[in-house]
C-alpha cells in the first residue's frame, strides 16, 4: 500500500529532531455546500533539524518513531 504523502507549513520546531506540521485542506460542508477550510497538525520527524518555523515541507507517513511521530520529513522549502 502506498504511503500517504502531506505538504503542509512548519508550525512549531521547539523539540529536537521533531516539527509540528499544520496541513490545510478544503471541504464542501455536506448541508450548506460553502467551502470550509480544515487543518490538522502533524508531529514530523526532522533527522537534521533543518527546518523552521514557516517553511513549507512535505511529510511522508512512516513506522512509528515515538507515541505521536509516525511522518518523516520528505522535502524542505524556504520561509515564505
């Protein structure tokens, strides 16, 4: 089975070797039919510490590292 792959920015990198990721998405609500943005936060893991609050990045999912990471860190991108 495929692993699931997330784009989304960097909220948080106060831990060690670990970001918090907030992916947004778009849905149609199932009664009024007006587009409602959602977000949810992902707790990543980031081998080299690279990334920082802001940055736009790709996580993958992944065995579980720790109680809460099971993404790893795909791609960095620049501050926007």
């Amino acid at each position: 089975m495929p692993r699931r792959v997330l784009t989304g920015t960097v909220v948080s990198d106060a831990n060690d070797k670990t970001i918090t990721v907030r992916v947004d998405r778009k849905v149609s609500h199932p009664i009024y039919k007006k587009t409602i943005r959602k977000s949810k936060k992902y707790a990543a893991h980031d081998e080299k510490n690279q990334c920082k609050v802001g940055d736009k990045v790709q996580i993958i999912e992944s065995a579980p590292i720790s109680k809460s990471k099971r993404w790893t860190v795909v791609t960095e991108g620049a501050a926007q």
